[in-house]
C-alpha cells in the first residue's frame, strides 16, 4: 500500500460514529490537501477490504456523492442511525462538525 492510502485508511479509521467530513479534509488530514478524488477512490476500492466507515463522508456541499440512488439511501440512512442531522434540502451542516 502507497504511503499516502495507509494514511488515508488510518484516517478514516478514526472518524468517529455520528461525525462527517468531507474528502477534502480527509486528504489535508493525510498529508495531500489537493487529493479528494484521490480519497474517493480510496473509498470506492478499499473500503469493504479495510472496513472503512465511508458512510462518514461527504462533498465539501454536505452532499452524499454516491452516485447510485441504493448506496445513496444506504449512507443517509446509516448516518441518520448514528444521529447525524439533515437539513432540509438533504445536505449535512458542516457547520456542526467544525471545530
């Protein structure tokens, strides 16, 4: 494994349950601010392999960028169950999360 993905991996690890952050944070978090996509496909690939809390991440928007309506329904509800609050048009307040 790459030293920036074990990083990644570490990273996302640590999220802790009812917590979001977006990619981007993700990647300044791991030593690469401009790598989101990067942390995207980290997510994609190794996510069920390293049991990654992905369900925890969201677009700089507080959008679930999921691309499939399944998955994207699978996250908001494991988000919801570990309490994490929707606005109104759907997106997470990042605002809550700050720190």
């Amino acid at each position: 494994m790459q030293p920036f993905t074990a990083e990644v991996v570490r990273v996302l690890k640590e999220i802790p349950e009812g917590y979001v952050v977006t990619y981007g944070q993700v990647a300044r978090m791991a030593g690469s601010p401009r790598a989101a996509r990067q942390v995207v496909r980290i997510l994609h690939t190794m996510s069920e392999k390293h049991a990654l809390p992905w369900h925890r991440v969201v677009n700089v928007r507080g959008e679930i960028a999921v691309p499939d309506d399944e998955s994207r329904e699978l996250q908001r509800m494991l988000l919801k169950s570990e309490d994490v609050v929707f606005l109104e048009d759907g997106r997470v307040d990042l605002s809550v999360f700050e720190k």
